[in-house]
C-alpha cells in the first residue's frame, strides 16, 4: 500500500510505500526476536524468554557474612520472632518470615502440644553465617544463609519442643537451590525431601524440628564454569549480530525511499 507525500508547496510529489517498508521492519524486529529466542534456548536456567525478565529487578540477597563482590552493597539480614498461644491445650496456627522474606515457617493449628503452666511459645528465626558451622556434605556448597529456629514455651524458657504435625518450610537462595540440609546440633547435616516452589532460587521442606537449616547447591553454580561464561559471550554477540542486521534493514530502507522521492 502506497502513501502519499505532499511537497511544502502543497502538491503531490510521490507515492511512498510507507506502510510495506514499516511491515518490512516489524518483520524484522519480530525475526530477530525469534532467532535469539531459539538461539539461546537451553543456554539458561530461567523459564522466560531472553529480552524480558519482568518489569523488576530481583531483590538482592542478604548476607550475614557476604563475599567480597557483594561486601559494600551487602545490608545484614536480621532475626525474627513470634509468639504461638494455645487455646484448650492446642497451639494456634502460626506463619513467620524473616523481613527480607529468605527463610519463612508455617505450623497448622495443634502442631504443639502445651507444657505445663507454659502459656505460648516462642517462635524465632536466626540467620546465622553457615562458615561458622560444621561443613556440608561431599559434593555440595552452602547457598547463602544458614538459619537457626528455635522454639521455646514461655514463661519457662524449655525449649527442646518436639513438633506434633510437622509444618512447612521456605527459603530462597542467591544461586540455584538443591537440596535443604537439617543439623540438630549445628555440627552434623543431613538432607531433607524437597519441594519446588517455581524459581530456582526458591525451595521448600518439612519443618519438623527446632534447629538449623540451611540450602545446598553444586559448588560449579557458586563459580559459573567456563562453558557458562562462553555461553554468555555467544548470546552477546548473538545479539549484536541481530542489532547490526536491523540498523542495516533500516538504512536499505531509507535509501531505497530517497530514490524513489524526486529532488
């Protein structure tokens, strides 16, 4: 479909095909987009598409003891605490999460049993630099922050509270999360059936004891291996090749109007 142009005199100089040429550059943005699509499909853990990743940027980890690279922007996580009341012996529900949203616990109604004259308990969540405990199993590497829960009946102060109905756990990582590793002791680990929550960053477990819990992941995903850094410079390059291509469409197009346009 053509297009007229009106000289500043105001006749008709010529007819432009204005609508076919801005097809043709649409054809070629939509192109390149599917090209790098495919291009780069499996060079990633993410589900969606290179080119959009949402509309924010991740909210970034919160060291305890962060390494150096993160050290001057690093803001330190802080504990949390709840109370769990108990209403004819049961305990009532309870959810707590760290401010900064990386460890969270949930407990249905009845998961403790009363003690005594004790009239709560006291739930509460400690980050705890995982350096500072006993290491982690063969094969694997600590994934950010370790956290301590600890539960204790109140007024007393016993803790050592055993979990009638096991609740839920959920933690999210700096890396990519494998496995989610229980210590009773903070020396001795062992690994806990997982669940996915989505992300790759974001994992969860049964929470069936006070004590420490800390996400597992492969050592390569703490130190990206070389053929991941290859993979990223071919995306650039895949990219800058396809930008190249479109500035070149563009410049075809706008000499193939100047000739046809009359002086």
């Amino acid at each position: 479909m053509a297009a007229a142009v009106r000289h500043p005199s105001g006749g008709v100089v010529a007819d432009r095909p204005v609508t076919a040429a801005r097809w043709k550059v649409g054809a070629a943005v939509g192109g390149a987009y599917v090209a790098i699509a495919l291009a780069t499909f499996g060079l990633s853990s993410h589900r969606m598409l290179p080119l959009f990743e949402g509309f924010a940027p991740p909210v970034p980890y919160r060291w305890v003891h962060p390494p150096p690279q993160f050290a001057a922007s690093n803001v330190a996580p802080v504990a949390t605490s709840a109370p769990i009341a108990f209403n004819g012996g049961r305990s009532l529900p309870l959810f707590i999460e760290t401010p900064d949203i990386q460890c969270a616990v949930t407990l249905s109604q009845g998961a403790l049993v009363a003690h005594d004259a004790d009239r709560s308990v006291q739930a509460e969540i400690t980050p705890v630099d995982p350096a500072t405990l006993g290491p982690v199993p063969s094969g694997l590497a600590a994934d950010g922050n370790a956290y301590r829960i600890t539960l204790t009946y109140e007024p007393s102060g016993t803790q050592g509270i055993s979990v009638a109905l096991p609740g839920d756990l959920f933690m999210t990582t700096p890396h990519r999360a494998r496995v989610v590793l229980f210590s009773a002791d903070g020396r001795s680990w062992s690994r806990l059936p997982v669940q996915s929550l989505g992300a790759p960053t974001s994992i969860g477990a049964a929470f069936g004891r006070p004590g420490w819990y800390l996400v597992g992941t492969l050592p390569s995903s703490l130190h990206p291996s070389a053929a991941n850094r290859s993979s990223t410079i071919i995306i650039a390059v895949i990219v800058a090749l396809a930008t190249a291509g479109l500035g070149t469409l563009a410049a075809l197009v706008r000499r193939r109007h100047r000739r046809r346009s009359p002086p």
